[in-house]
C-alpha cells in the first residue's frame, strides 16, 4: 500500500476529543478564526506548516507571504495533491474552498489575487495549522 495514510477518518467524538475547541469549530464545521487572531498570520521563521488535524506537510515556509488579509497565505501548497479544492457557494459568495486531502479538515479558500508566479493566495486559518521550525 502506497497510499500511506490516506483517507483518515474519525468520528465526530473521536475528532473532539482530539482537537482543540478552535481547531474543531475550524477543521470540522468550516469555521473562519477572526482575522488578526491567529497564532500564524505573522510568522515569520522558517519551517513546515502541517495540518493540525492528520499532521500531514500542507505548506512550507518559502510559499508564505503578507497579504494583509489577516490569515497566513501562502501562494501554493507544499505538493498539488496536498490539499483538495471544492466549489464553494455558500453565504452567497463563489469561492473555492481548500481542505486537506487526507483528512478532509477544512483549511480555509484559495482566491486568484495572489502575488506572482502562481497568482494565488491561499488563505488559511492558523488553527487549522500545525508550524514545525526548522532548525538552522
Ligand atoms: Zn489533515
């Protein structure tokens, strides 16, 4: 089997018991943390941004730039396969919604207004993340 860990799933209990408050409110029912609230928006030290609910690699430091936006953003995922985008039209709104491909958690929305050369900003909630420093 190849497909190491793929396709996590837990039960609403199990995923409660495993989670914070805030990461389950964001991971599992698509919650938005306020923006500016986040442990991540301004981090600025080098590393690896797992998902807080699998662990698996999401996204890396060098990806990571300051939107403004009040989430971190990053302009891509660390591999395509990553992460799993969905049409998204809820609140009126048409967005593409972002979640973790191995344990369907919801991260946050992609949006073309990123900055060169993907054109992209993933804006991701902080606790839907997990930061790993790297060491020097
Ligand atoms: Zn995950």
């Amino acid at each position: 089997m190849s497909e190491l860990a793929k396709d996590i799933k837990r039960t609403d209990d199990e995923w409660k018991a495993q989670l914070t408050p805030e990461q389950y409110h964001v991971l599992r029912q698509k919650g938005t943390e306020r923006p500016f609230t986040g442990a991540l928006t301004e981090n600025h030290e080098t590393g690896n941004y797992h998902c807080a609910g699998c662990g698996a690699l999401l996204f890396m430091s060098g990806a990571k730039f300051d939107s403004g936006c009040g989430w971190p953003s990053f302009m891509l995922p660390a591999e395509s396969k990553a992460v799993v985008e969905h049409e998204d039209k809820s609140f009126g709104m048409r967005r593409v919604e972002v979640t973790c491909a191995q344990c369907g958690g919801h991260l946050g929305h992609v949006f073309p207004d990123g900055p060169k050369p993907t054109g992209l900003r993933y804006c991701i909630n902080s606790a839907s993340l997990t930061f790993t420093r790297q060491e020097p």
